[in-house]
C-alpha cells in the first residue's frame, strides 16, 4: 500500500488521495476547530499575533482580559503601551508582541478605519501579519476559503505527501489548488488535530492512525515502539 500511496503523484490522484484523508480525518476529529478563543475578527488577529512561538492554551488564558479591557482598533492604539503589556507580559516574546499589536491596531485605524480587512493582499500590509495569520484570519473570522500554514499543517502536508516544499507559503501555493474551496478551513483544522493526536513530530502513532493506508509512510512508527501509549492526548 505505501508503494502504492508514493506512486500516486498524478494531480487527480493526489486530489482524490486527499479527499479520502479529509473525510476520514473528519470523522476521526469531529471536534476539529481552531485552538484560539475569540469572539470577532479583531481578537482573532490579536490572539494570532500572541500565538507566534507561544502554546494556544496560554493565549486562551491571556485573552479574555485583554479582550473585555480593548475592544476596538482604536482602544490599543490609544493605549499605553506599558498598560497593554501587562496583560500579555506572561507570553513569551511580550514585548515584541504588544509593539506587533498596537502597531497593526494604529494601521488599522489609519488605513481601515478600525475594521480587520478581508482580503489577503490588505491583510499582509498590517505589521505583524504575514499570509499564514492572513489567511487563518480570513478562514475563521469571515469564512472565506483560505489555507494558514501553521507548524502542523506545514509537517503533515509533508509527511502525507502534498507537498515536497519547506517554505510556509510555497506550501499555501502547493495545497490550494488541491484542497477543494469549500474543504480548505476545515481541512486545516483536521490536520492540526492530527498532528497533535496521532501524527505527533518525534513519534507518530502509525500503528493507531485512521489514514495509515493512504499515508507514503505508514510505518514510521512500529508497533512495538508504542505499546504504552494511550491513543490520544491533546
Ligand atoms: S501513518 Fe504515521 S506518518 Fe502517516 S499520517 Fe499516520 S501517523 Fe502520520
């Protein structure tokens, strides 16, 4: 079956390898969904600049503060600095990252009147966004089909074959033109639940995964070498 996963490199046959991985990845993580809490698309944006280098669960912990305190554009650009980093000083990078957000707040007052832009080209012209937060930004703020390259889906869109790059945006540029329009945000949610359940980067759990016939590496991990591990543990 591997042999038979690494010669499929036809498009259509990748596509429909990739369907069949979606619709099974679906059913497998029915609880898919993005890790970050936000309730519009600014929190969103400002959640994601937090996210950078940092764990989910600790921005979700950060932001519900920070979010009931600035509740516009113009609230952090207004702002005193200091004032915004003692919310977010228990994340790494904190300074850097309340420059990043009240820098893109300021631009966005300037240039959008306060409201989060919905399109990519707009969105990577704000400090601190660049197309991976653009287009998650677009997928699960407005719903717009879009594909954010974050760790996971850069590590799985390798190992499962979809693409040969390394780079975040050539691998956009690899993906999009097989993940069906309507299939794309969700298609970035499932593999990051599959890689933080079952596809995990130092030792995937091969024997165990629900798309181990459609993988080209099927057994990465042995058997033997998982025999004490649960089977999930997000
Ligand atoms: S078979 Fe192994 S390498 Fe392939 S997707 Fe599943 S866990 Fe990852």
């Amino acid at each position: 079956m591997a042999k038979a996963v690494k010669n499929a490199t036809h498009p259509a046959a990748t596509r429909d390898r990739l369907v069949k991985i979606y619709e099974l990845l679906d059913k497998e993580h029915a609880d898919a969904k993005l890790a970050l809490d936000y309730t519009n698309p600014l929190e969103l944006l400002v959640a994601l600049i937090l996210a950078a280098q940092s764990h989910d669960t600790l921005v979700n912990q950060i932001t519900p503060a920070l979010f009931a305190k600035y509740k516009t554009a113009r609230d952090y650009a207004d702002a005193p600095r200091q004032e915004i980093f003692e919310f977010v000083k228990r994340i790494n990078f904190a300074g850097i990252k309340t420059g990043r957000i009240q820098s893109c707040c300021q631009e966005l007052v300037k240039n959008f009147h306060g409201e989060v832009p919905k399109t990519l080209d707009e969105l990577v012209t704000l400090p601190g966004v660049g197309r991976k937060t653009g287009n998650i930004v677009l997928g699960n703020a407005f719903g717009i089909p879009a594909i954010g390259v974050d760790t996971h889906v850069m590590r799985l869109s390798q190992r499962l074959g979809f693409t040969k790059n390394s780079n975040p945006d050539k691998i956009e540029f690899d993906l999009t033109p097989i993940v069906p329009k309507e299939k794309q945000i969700r298609f970035c949610h499932l593999l990051q639940y599959h890689g933080r359940r079952v596809c995990i980067a130092k030792k995937p759990r091969c024997p165990m995964c629900v798309i181990n016939h459609l993988c080209p590496y099927p057994d990465k991990t042995k058997p033997e070498e998982l025999k004490s591990r649960p089977r999930k543990s997000s």
